[in-house]
C-alpha cells in the first residue's frame, strides 16, 4: 500500500469549517440601487451559475444588498483589477448609523449601466447587468442570488485574443500584461498573472 503523503486533520462539521482552511475565489463587487442612492458591496461567493448567461451571488437577509436586488429586480457585478482592492473593501464598510448610508462609497468612481437601473466601478476589467431570475433561501442563514446577464462589457486588454499589432494575444500573455483578482478566503487576496493551460485529457471540454 503506498504511504499517505499528508497527514490530514478532522474537521467537525457541526462548526463552519471555511475559517480553517483558505480556498481560491474571484472578488467582485455587487451593485444594487438603494432609494435615490447605490450601493456597492464586495463578495467573493460568487460564480457563473452554469455554462448560459447566468451569474448568482451569496448574500443574506441581514445585508441591504439582499432586499435591494428583491426590490428593484436587478443587480450589477464589477470584476475589479488588483489595483481596486481598496476600492472594493470600501464597500464593506460601516453604515453611518443616523444617515443609514455607508460614507465610504462617496470616494468611489463609477459609471452607469446601460440596461437595468445601477452603476459599476470605474476601470473594473468585467462589468455584469443583471436581471433578478430568483432567490433562493435557506443556506442557514444565507440565501443565493441568481440573475440573468442582460448586458455586458470587457475592456479590450482583458478580452481573450484581442488583437496587438495584428496578432492575437495569447492567454498566456493576456493574463501576464492584465493580471486578475482574487480572494484567498478568509481575508486575504492574490493578483493572478502566472498561469498555465490546464491539461484536459484528449478530447475532453470544460462542459
């Protein structure tokens, strides 16, 4: 019998077992009309929810994010560059507790959506809108967010085989020149840009 190479730990499953561990996600930044104002806030459970234009998001009933997608049918997702971070974590900011708003969204540049009601971080390299499709509760005490991509936008140096000098950029080179964003849970991050093309046995497709 060939020897374990790691030893493992037992984790109790009665307990949340994410804080023990770090897992790989991307980081976005959520936006959600609130009244006469927007709100913006970062999350990193967040994903394409299968291969057709649909992207959900894991929030709770506690966050205004949640009722404001319900009551106004509509979201908006920006993928930040690594040189966003700060601008993302503003978003999870306190609430001035008389005003109810969260000051440090005054220092944020965005610009508008084109098709549902919202606005985006200014220079994100993916912007989303998106049509509320459903929510799902009962994750305990969270609940998914699913929405139907209406509109979207990629800025040309993040866009895959976006031509240079009349060539084709490779992704390698792509990834190199436009790093990504992600989200070391808990409470780290990492910018992306060296990678390498995952091996798929002959044939196989990611779907």
């Amino acid at each position: 019998m060939p020897t374990a190479t790691h030893a493992y730990v037992p984790l109790d499953p009665s307990a949340a077992i994410w804080p023990r561990f770090f897992t790989v996600a991307p980081l976005v930044v959520i936006g959600t009309q609130e009244a006469d104002r927007y709100d913006f806030a970062p999350k990193h459970m967040a994903m394409p929810l299968g291969w057709e234009n649909y992207f959900g998001f894991v929030c709770t009933p506690r966050h205004a994010t949640y009722h404001n997608a319900k009551h106004y049918g509509a979201f908006t997702v920006s993928f930040p560059r690594p040189s966003q971070v700060l601008h993302a974590a503003l978003g999870a900011a306190e609430r001035c507790e008389h005003a109810g708003r969260k000051p440090s969204l005054d220092v944020l540049r965005t610009v508008p959506a084109e098709v549902v009601e919202g606005r985006f971080l200014e220079d994100a390299y993916l912007m989303l809108e998106c049509e509320l499709e459903r929510v799902v509760d009962g994750f305990g005490a969270n609940s998914l967010i699913a929405g139907r991509v209406v509109a979207a936008r990629v800025a040309e140096d993040a866009l895959r085989g976006h031509v240079v000098d009349g060539h084709p950029v490779d992704d390698w080179t792509l990834l190199r020149t436009s790093p990504l964003l992600a989200y070391l849970a808990p409470g780290r991050y990492a910018e992306i840009q060296g990678t390498e093309a995952f091996p798929h046995p002959g044939g196989a497709r990611e779907h």
